[in-house]
C-alpha cells in the first residue's frame, strides 16, 4: 500500500510540473535619424506586460532600418545590452535586422525585464524605424497547480483519516 502511495505522488508531482509557453511582444517605435559615426539608445522594457523575472527562454529582436543610399557601402552596427558578440550585428544599406537573442542578453532579460539597445552609424546615415522584441516565456499552467494542490490536499486528508482510525 505505501508503495502504491509512493508511486501516485511521484506520477502527481510529475504531472503538475508541466508548463506552457507564453509570447510577449514588445514594440518601440525609435523613429530616429543616425547620421554618420553618431549612434541612438532606446530600452524594451516588459514590466508593462507582466512580465515574469526568470521566465524568459528565448526571444528574437526585429528592427527597421531605412537608408536613403546616397553613400557606399553604409553600414549600421546593434549592440544588444552590452558589446560581448553575443547578439550583435551588422547590416548594409537598406534592410531589416532580424536576429535570435543570445544566452548572454536572455540573461540580462531576465535579470530586470529590460532589453538595452544600441545602433550605431559605422559609415553612412540611417533612419531606425520600429523596433519589436518578442520574448518566449515558460508560465506555469493553472490546471496543473489546481491538480498540484489537489493532489496535496488529499495526501493530508488521508494521513489525517489514518490517524484518526488508528
């Protein structure tokens, strides 16, 4: 009987630790004209969307980027949170920069719930125009508490009604 006992709380505890993943999209519109060797800052900041501290795992960044290509070669360099290659990058001329978060600015992310971005004119003028952050997150689904607490409750109930028996 203990056994028995012993393998319904293991396959319980393994049910309800179960989650789903939720998707947060933040949008900045930066608006901005970078001219040349000059750079912009903007922040994505989630605490505006209930975001969780800790419940990023994964996320991508997509930013709008217009030139009017009156020089060669133009080129804008992003540093996401800090410059440690992590998630940075180049484009040339016209074009959109769209790229997966790397581990380093997932971590920052999750740290505060604020992304810090730089995009910097390494040879020409730009105009930065939206730039939209969406983030993955690991949030507990509900039925599983319920089925946690559940699960808890009844396992008290039944050391209880054994005590009283006995």
């Amino acid at each position: 009987m203990k056994a028995l006992k012993a393998l319904f709380c293991v396959t319980l505890l393994s049910i309800t630790t179960s989650a789903f993943s939720g998707v947060i999209v933040d949008t900045v519109d930066v608006n901005k004209d970078i001219g040349h060797w000059s750079y912009t800052k903007y922040v994505h900041d989630l605490s505006d969307h209930d975001f969780i501290l800790g419940s990023a795992i994964s996320g991508s960044l997509a930013i709008s980027i217009q030139d009017d290509n009156d020089k060669y070669f133009e080129k804008a360099f992003f540093i996401i949170e800090k410059l440690d290659f992590d998630s940075e990058g180049w484009t040339y001329g016209q074009s959109y920069y769209d790229d997966e978060l790397g581990i380093n600015a997932i971590g920052e992310l999750n740290k505060d719930g604020q992304l810090r971005i730089k995009i910097a004119s390494i040879w020409g003028d730009f105009k930065v125009g939206t730039s939209v952050l969406t983030v993955i997150t690991e949030v507990p689904e509900p039925a599983s508490l319920a089925l946690f607490t559940l699960g808890i409750a009844s396992l008290f109930g039944l050391r209880r009604r054994k005590n009283i028996t006995a």
